[in-house]
C-alpha cells in the first residue's frame, strides 16, 4: 500500500531532481538515482552532529524543492518512497527500537562503542521504517565513528574502545 | 542609567570574537533544533549541559540562550512547511501557516514569521533589559517563606498551563519533584527513594532525565502510534514581504509582543497562552475574516511575534528570581548550577557582568537569526528533508550519548531507558512532560527554600503565611489549579441550562 502511495506522490510531482526520486518502480536498483540521494543521507548524519553547516553542503538531492511548479498535491513527502526493511505493527517496531537500546547497554562495555552505537543506529531506524539495509548501516557507522572520535579528541572523554574496556 | 551602561559593557563583552562565536553556535543550533521535528531546545541544551564541565560559563550559558531563541524561530519554519506540527507553542501558527503555504504563500509566511519573531524578540529583550533589574529590587527583600510561596506559584501555574488538563499536569509536575528528590538528602544524609540502588545515591542527573523523557519517550510514542506520512511544502514567491503583507503584520506583530511578554515575564508558565491569546485578537480585529482557517498572513504574524516575546520574557523570572517557567528554562538553570551560579536577586551583583553579556548576546542572537532565517530559511527548509528513520536513530545515538558524557555507566543506560519507559506512559496517558521538568529542577530549590523558612522560625509553619504578599501568592497559586476545573463546570452548567 505504502509503495503504491510512493507511486502516486511520485508521479505527481515527475519534477525537480528530488520530486522524481521517490518514484518507486521494482525495477530500480537504485545505483543511478544514487548521486542525489547520497546527498540527502549524508545530510541526516551529519546534520544531528555539526548543525547545519553540512546542510548547506551535504544536501545536493533536495535543491530542487525550492523551485518546484505548481503541483495539484502540495507536499514533497519526507523520506524514501522504497518498502522498509521491517513491514510489522508498531508493536513489533517498538520492541525493535527497545532491543537496540538494550543491545547498546550490553555492547558498548564488551563490544566496544563504535559497534554498539551503530547496532543502536540500525535498530532505531529499521524500526521506524527505514529503507535499504546496507545504507543504514553505513550511514551508521560514519556517525558511530564521528562520534567516537568528536568525543576522544574534542572533549578529551573516553568512549570504550573496541573490544570493550 | 547604570543598567545601560552595565548593558553596553555587556556589549562589549557579547562582541568578543569568542562569545559570537558561542551565539552563533547556539542559534545555529537552536535553529535546526527548532526546525527538526522530535527535538527541542530543551533536549538540545540538556545534551549539551556536559559542555559546562570544558566550557566558560559566559560562553555555554550565551550558547544556551541562542538555543532557546533559535528553537522558537526554527518552530515556525517546521509549522509553516510541514503538515505535522513540532512544538507546542508553534501549533497555532501551523493553523494559517501551512495553509499559506499551500496556497502558495509560503515564502510570505516564513517572512512574516521570522520578521515578527526579530522584531517581538527584539523588543521583548528590550523589555527584559527594563524590567530584569526592577524585579531584582522587588526580590531583594524576600526571603525564604516568599521564595518558597513563589515556587509554589510557578509549579501551579505550570502544571495548569503545560497540560490537557489542570490534573495532568500536577501529575507531570509531582512525578518531575519526586524523581528529582531521588537521592542522598543534604542536611540529614539519608538516602530517599533510591530504592537500594547504589547508582541512584548521587540523585538522577538532569540530562539523564530530560533525554528519556524527551528523547527515548518521544520516539517510542511516535512508533507506537504507527506511520503518519509528513509532507513539505515547497516554499514559492518573494523572500520579502509585499507592501501589502507588511502592511497587514506589523500591528499583529506588536500586538503579539504585548501578549507575549508580560506573559512570559511572569513567575508563571507557557508560550502556549500568548499564542493563543493572539490568535483569537488577530481573529477578531482582521478586515480579513474571511481569510481565517484558509491562510491569513495576521493568524502567522501575531502568535509568532507572542511566541519570541514570551520566550524573552521568560528569562525574566529565571534571571531575576531563579524561577523557570518553562522546560527549557529550567535546563537552562540546571546549567548555572553546574556553574555553582544560583540565578535570582544575587546574580545581578554577583555576576553582574556574566548577566549583562548574557542579555547583550540576546540582542545579537536576534540578528544572527533573522538573518539565519530570512535570506537562509532555504537551508533549514532542506532540513526538514531528512527522514524520519535517520533522524529518530540519530536521536537515539545522541541520547545515549549524553549519558556517557556525563560519565554515565551501564546502569545508567538502563536508568535512562526506564525512564524513557516513563516518558512514554506520560505521553500515553496524556500527562505533559514540561511540568515534569520545571519540577524536577525546582522541587529541590523548592525544600531548600522550605527548609530555610522553617530553620528560621524553628518548625513553625505559620511563618510560610506570615507576609501578605505570602498569602496573596497561596491565593494565586490556589487560583490557578481551581479555576479551570471551576470555570469549565460553569460553562457547562450554563450550556446544560440552554439546552
């Protein structure tokens, strides 16, 4: 149902660089619209940790919702128009979300920050409906690691190593 | 004048090429805060109170303030433009100012709203400047048993202001005091309610508290409550308001101030009350009622204007008397006291000049974001792009995250995650999350004050009821829960009567 909304948002606004991305047929791997949408990815890590100095430059995907047409549906939808990971009832999604959180606890002194940080990452987004796997993993573990590092160079605190303590 | 020339050396120093930099940080910040739904400015300075540990206080507490300036003008952006509303004080402007943008007016919207926000903070901090150094002559004569009827003031008004519902907000209020209890009592030395928890002797640290509430409870709420599809508006037409559009916002914008201010200005909560009082004014007072409900630029101008005001005035009793009125306020004293700075009367004489700069830098925050938000807004627009999953694991991360950095352990972790768990019962049974904060950081202040009094007159409790002005705030503050629930039976007398 999701995807055949996606179809619809999509083809009414079959404009804008960022208005054609989120047309989701099967047939795309998703390798050539991939440019733009890097963009707008890099634009959610680094935006919840540097402000938006890197909104200004992470962000090439979404340009094109400042100068789009008159459309009959005004509306650019947030996000992917791509089936998640995890199609379940909120109930299941809350009980992915609490068993990151608790991974995370039980990680971070054994298996090091960084791995906890990002099973939390993908735990938190799959749960709340995030497309492409391996996107999210990669998108975490760039967090994870900028993370780890602000925190060990820039405030001089120590997050536990891999491997643990 | 002796504050002006205290507010020009405030200036002086607010202008170091440090303390921009910190202003600037922190409007930035607020800014992105503001605009991103799921994160406000009080979970924003609650993750940054581990700064205080590294930072200078002038420089963290001016960054503080940006945060909470920027998170009002950042709000509006996100009501204006996204069809789910984020914060509460800007629901109202999401009334007429999504409907302007969908109508194609969303370019004035944002104007009419950044350029109210500038000229209402403006003014407003103008006003704190004023009335700051009055309320600190009135304060300097109370002592504990006026402090105390005080607090009792602000968590009454608190609790019926920030809620549904007179009740829940008490609830909020009294879960926010107990856990803020939590811990090792200073004078007697005995633990309270730390359930043999050897982690919980030291207390709940705020961060701690306000991230689970916020963070953890926020999100789970959100999944819970299944998917809900948000939309952007692409912004069209001007950057700049048309004569006629500024024609028709600039008495809103005043009248916006003038409702916002006092208000927040008083020992007494809520962006919310302004917003809406102006509202209905703006409703009332249009040549254009025809207008309201499908996008008319006074239902922006005026709750936006009475939003920045109050946000202003805010810091008036936080300043003065050390009275927060609202969540993000009483974060914001969570971050004197990390300093050992307790605001109120002393503060304007004992750091007179950390209060000046403040103030000062308030000044300049509101330039820096009506130029952030005006020929910028396209950045922040971008923002809201991010998708809800990144962002809600993003959160997760720095919420975690800010338990480590207040040297946090596992348990810990799990303290947050219960607490998290209770954020969102809070927010299944409606029960507000502000006044649970408010309560948090000004229940203890409240026992000290209680406990001073009762030093003085040893053990007698006449002495809390002892002054008139005591009484008259016992009077204020039973007015304040009694009324509505009052209020709403009349009505419903009156309307049982005429049907």
């Amino acid at each position: 149902m999701l995807l055949a909304l996606g179809v619809v948002l999509g083809s009414v606004s079959l404009r804008g660089r960022h208005g054609a991305a989120p047309v989701a047929t099967p047939a795309d791997g998703g390798e050539s619209l991939d440019v733009g949408r890097r963009g707008a990815g890099a634009d959610g890590t680094g935006e919840v940790d540097a402000g938006p100095d890197s909104g200004v430059n992470g962000d090439a995907g979404a340009s094109g919702v400042l100068d789009t047409p008159e459309t009959s549906e005004p509306g650019v939808p947030v996000g992917e128009d791509r089936p998640p990971v995890l199609r379940a009832r909120p109930a299941v999604r809350v009980a992915v979300f609490v068993a990151g959180l608790v991974a995370h606890a039980l990680l971070a002194n054994t298996a090091g920050y960084v791995v906890a940080a990002l099973v939390l990452f993908v735990a938190v987004a799959i749960a709340f409906g995030a497309p492409r796997l391996l996107r999210t993993v990669l998108i975490g573990l760039v967090l994870a690691l900028v993370v780890f590092y602000a925190f060990r160079l820039g405030l001089g605190l120590a997050l536990p190593d891999l491997g643990g303590r | 004048m002796d504050g002006f020339a205290e507010l020009m050396a405030g200036f002086g120093a607010a202008l170091s090429p440090e303390n921009l930099l910190f202003a600037l940080i922190g409007v930035v910040l607020g800014t992105a805060v503001g605009v991103l739904p799921g994160i406000g400015p009080a979970l924003t300075v609650a993750l940054l109170l581990p700064l205080t540990f590294k930072l200078e206080a002038t420089s963290s507490l001016i960054m503080f303030a940006g945060i909470y300036y920027g998170g009002m003008y950042g709000g509006s952006t996100t009501s204006i433009l996204l069809n789910t509303p984020g914060e509460s004080a800007s629901i109202i402007s999401a009334l007429e100012g999504n409907k302007m943008a969908r109508a194609g007016r969303g370019a004035a919207a944002l104007a009419t709203a950044a350029i109210g926000s500038f000229v209402a903070g403006t003014i407003a901090t103008v006003g704190l400047s004023f009335v700051a150094p009055f309320m600190v002559d009135v304060a300097l004569s109370f002592g504990p048993p006026e402090y105390f009827a005080l607090m009792i003031v602000a968590f009454t008004t608190v609790a019926a202001v920030l809620g549904s519902s007179v009740l829940r907000g008490l609830v909020g209020l009294v879960i926010g005091v107990t856990v803020g209890l939590v811990g090792i009592d200073v004078q007697s030395g005995q633990a309270r309610l730390t359930l043999g928890v050897p982690q919980l002797l030291d207390g709940v640290d705020v961060v701690i508290v306000v991230v689970g509430l916020f963070a953890i409870g926020e999100a789970i709420a959100v999944l819970s409550s299944g998917e809900r599809r948000s939309t952007v508006t692409p912004v069209k037409g001007s950057r700049w308001l048309s004569r006629v559009d500024l024609r028709r916002s600039w008495r809103p914008w005043l009248r916006g101030t003038a409702l916002g201010f006092p208000i927040g200005a008083l020992p007494a909560g809520g962006a919310e009350i302004p917003t809406f009082l102006s509202y209905s004014a703006e409703k009332r007072l249009t040549k254009h009622p025809e207008e309201f409900g499908h996008g008319a630029i006074e239902g922006v101008a005026g709750p936006e204007a009475a939003n920045n005001a109050s946000a202003a005035g805010v810091l008036v009793p936080l300043l003065a008397l050390g009275l927060p009125t609202s969540a993000t306020a009483a974060v914001i004293l969570a971050g004197f006291q990390n300093y050992g700075i307790q605001p109120g009367p002393l503060l304007f004489s004992s750091n007179d000049a950390l209060v000046w700069t403040l103030i000062a830098s308030l000044y300049i925050g509101n330039v820096l974001l009506l130029v952030l938000n005006l020929p910028l807004v396209g950045i922040w627009v971008r923002l809201l792009q991010i998708p809800p999953y990144y962002l809600y694991a993003g959160i997760a991360v720095f919420a975690t995250l800010g338990t480590y950095a207040i040297g946090g352990s596992t348990v810990d972790l799990f303290i947050l995650y219960v607490i998290g768990a209770l954020g969102f019962l809070l927010r299944l049974t409606d029960v507000p999350v502000a006044p649970a904060v408010v309560g948090l950081i000004l229940g203890p202040l409240a026992e000290e004050q209680l406990r001073r009094s009762l030093a003085i007159s040893q053990g007698d409790l006449g002495v809390l009821v002892s002054t008139p002005l005591c009484i008259g705030l016992y009077v204020v503050a039973a007015a304040a829960v009694l009324l509505p629930p009052v209020a709403r039976l009349v009505a419903s007398r009156r309307a049982a009567r005429a049907a």
